[in-house]
C-alpha cells in the first residue's frame, strides 16, 4: 500500500502543479487577447467613423468644386461669348475700312449714314449687350449714337472710339477669359489632388479596417478555444485534487491500520512463544502424560496423539525450530538420545565447569531497562524454545549488526532531517520574500496600467481622443479656410467690378460737366460783350440756356469719387484680411500639425510602454504563481517530513540508550551462553562427533597421543608416526 501511495500521491501532485502552471498560461494568454480584442474593437470603430467622416469631406469637396466648376464654366463661356462678338465687331469694322487705328491715314471723308450695313448694326448691338457689364455710361451712349443716331463729326472720329473701346473691351474680357481658365486649372489639379490624398486615406483605412476585422475573428476564435481550454484545465485540476485529498485520508487510515497490525502481530507472537516454551517443557509432558485428557487410554491412540503433540511442537518453533534429524541439535535434544560412554577428560573437564546465572533470566532482565526491547524478548523466545546455541549465537550477531546500522541510519535520518528542515526552511522564507516583491511589483504594474487617473490605458486613450480632435480640426480649418477663399474670391470680383463701373462713371460724368462748364463760361463772355456793346443785344427770348443738373454734378462726382475710393479701401481691406486669414491659418495648421505628430509620437510611445507592461505584468503574475506553488510545495514537504523527522528527533536519545542497553545484553547473554555448562557440554559434544568413529580411540589414548591423531588421518599408527615421529605415542 505504501508503494501505491507514494508513487499515486506523488503523480497527482506533479499533476496538479502542471495544470497550476497551464491554467495560469492560459488565463494570461486569455486576458492577453482579450485586451487586444478591445483594442482591435476600438480602432476598428474608430476606422468605420473616419471612413464615414472621409465619406461626407469627399462629398461636400465634390459638391464645392462641381459648383465652383460650374460658374467658372459659365464664366467663360459668356467671356467666350463676348470676346467673340467683339472680334467679330472688329472684323466687320475693318471689312468696312472704319478701322482707322490701323492706318496712317487721320481721316476718311466717309460716313456710315446711308452705308452702315443691317449685319454690322446687329453685330454692335449685340456686342454692347454682352459687354454692358463693362462698359461705362460714356462709352454706352457712344455706342448707341453710332449704331443709331446721325452723325454731326466726321466718321474717323467717332468710329476711331467705337474701334478703342472695343478693342479695349475685348483685352479686358481676355485677360478675364484666361484668368478664369487659370483659375479652373488651378482648382482643377488642387481639387485632383485633394481627393487623391482622400481616395489614400479611405483606401489605407479600408485595409486596416479588413486586418483588424480579420485579426478580431482569429481572436474571438482563440477566446472560445482558450476558455474550454481553461475550463477543462480547471475542471481536471479539481479532480486531481479532490481525488489527492482522498487518497492521503485513505492512506493515513491503512498506515495507521498497518501500524496496528504489527503491535497485534509483535504481541502474538511473543503469546505463541511464551505458550509454546509452556507446554514444550518436560513437565507439560509429564503432566498431560499422566492424565485421561492427555492420554486416551488406548496405546494406538496415544502413540498418535504422542506424534500429534509432536509434530505440533515441532511446527510451532517456526523457522526457530530444527528438524529432529538435523546435525546440529540442542544440548536438550542431544542428551536424551546420545548413548552413555564412559567417562573421559571431557566429560570430566565438563563436570569441573560450574552453572552461571541463567542468560534467559538476565535477558529478562535487561528487557525491562531498554525498554521492553523487541530483540533481546526474541533471544529470550529462543532460549525458551530450545533454539541450537549455534543458531541463538548467529542471531545474537545479527542484532548486533543489525542494532549498529539501525544507529548509523538513527544518525543520518537525524542529519538529514536537520538539514531538510534548514534547507526548505531558508526556501520558504525565499520564497516568501520573492512572494512579497512579486506582489508590489504587480500591484505597482496594475497601477501604472489600470489607474482611473494617470494609468497607461487612460493616457491612451486621452491621446487617441487628442488625436481624433487634432485630426477633426485640421478638416474644420481646412473647410473654413477653402469657403472663406471662395467668399474672397467674390468679394474681389465684385469689388474690382464695381471700381471699374464707378471709375468710368466719374470719368463720364467729370468729362461732361467741364465740357459744360466750359460752355457756361463762353456764354458769360458773350453776356459781357454785349454789356460792353461789342455785341449786338440779340431778342429777350433768345436767352434760353440749358444748364441741366451741373448745380448737383459736382455733388455727384464728389460722392462717386468718394465711393471708388471707399471701395478700393474696402478691396485693400479685403485683400489684407485674406493674406491675414492665410497665414493665421498656415499657423493654425502649423501648430495643429506639429500637435499630431507629437500625438502620435506620444501614442505610439504609451502603446510600446504598455505592452512592454501588459508583458511584464503577466510574468510578473506567473512567476507569482510558480513562486506560491514552490513554497506551497516545500510547506507541504516539511508536513510530509514532519511525523518521520518528529519521530527521529525527539526519540532518537531514547533510542540510542536503549540500543546501548540492547548491545551490552546481547554480548553480556553471548558471553554467558558461551559459559554455561550446557553450552559448554555442546559444543564438546559437537567436538566428538567431528572425531567420527575415532571418538572411541580419541577418548581412550587422548587425542594429542599418535592413536588418534593415525585414526582421523586415516592411515596406521607406524605410518603416521614415520611422517610425525615427534608425536607422543610414537
């Protein structure tokens, strides 16, 4: 039982710390997986959001640019319009030959009253229409005298104007038309660019989104499998144990059993002994010889009886006992068969020796000093049975060996319990210690992880939402900026237009109200002639004078002139607060720039340092485990090793004494067994029947005398004595 015990208890508890050590892996890769699950989950909402976010940045830029697009396409395609009608005036003029910029020649007596063809008249008109965005009132009202009214000048003059305004129109409208192509070029290729980098950033997105997603299924996978895993693990280890637990009470209760066992067997046998060495005694025999319960009566019966009695005598000695037909008997044996010879020296020599004190007795004796000792009780069970002296003396000598290397083993059991209990001890303080730091460690490493405040996961995701709102605001700043352009962009072309208009209008109107002064002033000199009577007094209606609004033309002027002033300020303004608003935001998205590359080198520097930690942490947390599970062994070692090293340590005084008592009554009961005249007769009747049939001549002559000595050799005296003269008998 002791074997199965040992080897099934000591497989269960290598059983029980493997799955100790397999259910903490399995609990760290658990954990491990699943916080890259949240992670992974985290991220991959985070793509899905900012693919969203990229989705509607794409769809507003595509709507801004097809209406930007738009209106530069309807812009050009009206300047198109309008430089075309222009050229076309140009090109009927000259066909006409009232082109004379493009002569030497001043002046051609020609006027266009009479000759002016239908196609130039609707050219003119329709190029005035398009152009009236243009045009001055001056130059509008130039172009319907020439297209409508009689001339009064001649038609160089007014048609040298008409070919200047449009030829100067029609530069203006160019410088329009290829500004405007510039332009959609220009948004053309920026607005191409800017979905590319979007197109990259939703493509690079989608990839990592599909990675992540298949990552998270690998892990939901390795989840489902790592709990089963874990829960086998752990539902095995209960077995284990509880099946441990069970076996250690069975196994108490069968020591304790065996241990009983072998005081009832130790008692017993002492119990057959002492009855046996009873009812072996002679007096037995005379006694149950000599009564009707021992004999029958009947001579066939008690001679059966007489054999049963002896051979149950015989049977009982156990391997003590001596078939009857063994050379070496007792001294009890041998006297109640030998036959009678005369008395020689021996027997003499025999009779000379005096009876000692009784070595069973002595034993007896001693038992009680070394403390009911076990061995001397069987030496006293074998004197008591009749045990050959020989045989008595061999086990005698074999306790002896037996008592020195009990004491060698008392001696090393000792030291070794001595040391293990030292050793394991100093292990278990060790480990205790390691316990200890491996705790503060983990706690410090939770700490730096998990803190609600300051802890790894929470700086990370702080920077992540950083990150995000960095990201958020480029695009805000981005979109205001590009709308803001675009408003700018009006407000210069509605500005530069409106200059245009009213610097026109001044110059119209300015022009008209000198020419106008100028003829008030001619009509004032004539007034003073005639007061002088240089002049004839013409008739009282002849005064008719048109002034017109000159009293409030210069009124106008001076407000209009006031106007293109204010307006060129407020384009100054406009073009100052766009270069402001440019480089406030080239700053903005400076800093915001630099904010996400310290973000994100910051992110990735919490990331690094808590993985290195999670790392950390979970071997922190298994090397805690082994550590616990070490010390948990070496305590159960020391409860293992108690009851035999207790035993050892508080009996091995007693033991050594009693051992001392055992040696020195074991030699003192040789030394009287070799002593005793019974002993003593044994062994020289042993010595005479070594003699064989020379015993007889031997205990005549003397065994030293040339008779004896030719007898064992086997030859004859004269021989003998030829090769042994110094013999005596010779």
């Amino acid at each position: 039982y002791k074997c199965y015990c040992d080897t099934t208890e000591g497989s269960k508890i290598l059983e029980v710390k493997k799955l100790t050590e397999e259910i903490a892996t399995l609990e760290g890769k658990l954990e491990e997986t699943k916080a890259s699950t949240g992670l992974l989950s985290q991220q991959t909402a985070q793509l899905k959001a900012d693919l969203a976010t990229n989705k509607e940045v794409v769809k507003e830029a595509e709507d801004m640019h097809e209406k930007e697009m738009e209106e530069l396409e309807s812009k050009e395609k009206e300047l198109e319009q309008v430089i075309s009608q222009l050229k076309k005036a140009l090109e009927v003029i000259a066909e006409v030959g009232a082109d004379q910029t493009a002569q030497s020649s001043a002046d051609h007596e020609q006027y266009l009253k009479g000759n002016t063809k239908p196609e130039l008249v609707q050219i003119l008109k329709e190029a005035q229409l398009l152009a009236s965005a243009k045009m001055t009132n001056k130059q509008k009202d130039a172009f319907t005298a020439f297209v409508q009214a009689p001339f009064t000048g001649t038609y160089s003059a007014q048609s040298g104007e008409i070919v200047g305004i449009l030829k100067n129109m029609r530069d203006t409208f160019q410088a329009d038309l290829e500004a405007t192509q510039s332009q959609m070029k220009t948004s053309k290729k920026a607005h191409k660019e800017y979905m590319n980098t979007l197109e990259a950033e939703a493509k690079a997105m989608k990839a990592a989104s599909s990675t992540k997603q298949g990552t998270l299924g690998t892990n939901d996978n390795s989840v489902a499998t790592l709990q089963e895993q874990l829960e086998e693990a752990k539902k095995t280890k209960a077995e284990a144990e509880a099946f441990s637990s069970s076996l250690i009470e069975k196994c108490n209760a069968k020591e304790e059993q065996y241990k009983k066992r072998v005081e009832l067997r130790v008692a017993e046998e002492a119990s057959i002994a002492e009855a046996v060495r009873i009812l072996d005694s002679d007096e037995a025999f005379a006694t149950f010889g000599g009564t009707r319960s021992g004999t029958t009566g009947n001579p066939k019966q008690d001679a059966k009886l007489i054999a049963i009695k002896t051979t149950t005598k015989t049977k009982s000695k156990g391997f003590l006992a001596m078939p009857p037909t063994s050379p070496t008997q007792s001294f009890f044996q041998e006297s109640s068969v030998r036959r009678h010879l005369p008395l020689s020296f021996v027997q003499l020599a025999r009779q000379a020796v005096s009876a000692p004190a009784s070595p069973r007795a002595f034993l007896q004796q001693q038992m009680g000093e070394a403390g009911g000792s076990k061995l001397l009780s069987r030496i006293s069970t074998l004197l008591s049975a009749g045990t050959p002296f020989d045989t008595v003396l061999e086990e005698i000598k074999k306790m002896l060996d037996l008592i020195e290397t009990e004491e060698k083993a008392d001696a090393d059991q000792k030291a070794w319990c001595e040391k293990e209990r030292s050793d394991t001890g100093a292990t278990i303080e060790k480990k205790q210690t390691d316990i200890d730091t491996l705790e503060s460690d983990i706690a410090k490493l939770t700490a730096d992880v998990e803190d609600p405040t300051i802890g790894l996961m929470v700086q990370i995701k702080g920077s992540e939402d950083d990150l995000r709102g960095c990201i958020k605001d480029q695009k805000e700043e981005t979109k205001t900026r590009r709308e803001e352009n675009v408003e700018y962009q009006k407000e210069i072309a509605n500005l530069v237009q409106a200059e245009d208009l009213v610097g026109k209008a001044v110059r119209v109107l300015k022009k008209y109200y000198d020419k106008l002064a100028e003829e008030q002033a001619s009509s004032l000199l004539q007034a003073e002639a005639r007061a002088m009577g240089r002049v004839a007094e013409p008739p009282a209606t002849w005064e008719d004078e048109y002034t017109g609004q000159s009293s409030d033309g210069n009124s106008v002027v001076s407000q209009l002139e006031f106007l293109l002033k204010n307006t060129k300020t407020e384009e100054t303004l406009a073009h100052e607060t766009e270069m402001k608003a440019q480089h406030s935001f080239e700053d903005e998205m400076d800093k915001l720039k630099d904010l996400e590359a310290k973000t994100q080198d910051s992110l990735s520097k919490l990331r690094v340092s808590l993985a290195e930690k999670q790392k950390t942490l979970r071997e922190k947390n298994k090397d805690l485990e082994a550590t616990k599970d070490e010390k948990k062994a070496a305590e159960a070692y020391l409860v293992d090793i108690k009851p035999g090293c207790d035993f050892i340590m508080g009996n091995i005084a007693m033991r050594t004494y009693n051992r001392e008592k055992e040696t020195d009554a074991l030699t003192k009961a040789a030394s009287m067994i070799k002593d005793t005249p019974a002993y003593k007769s044994a062994m020289l009747d042993k010595h005479i029947q070594g003699l064989g049939d020379c015993a007889d001549v031997c205990q005549e002559e003397g065994e030293e005398k040339a008779g004896c000595k030719a007898c064992l050799a086997g030859v004859s005296v004269p021989g003998y004595c030829a090769s042994h003269p110094s013999t005596k008998g010779c």
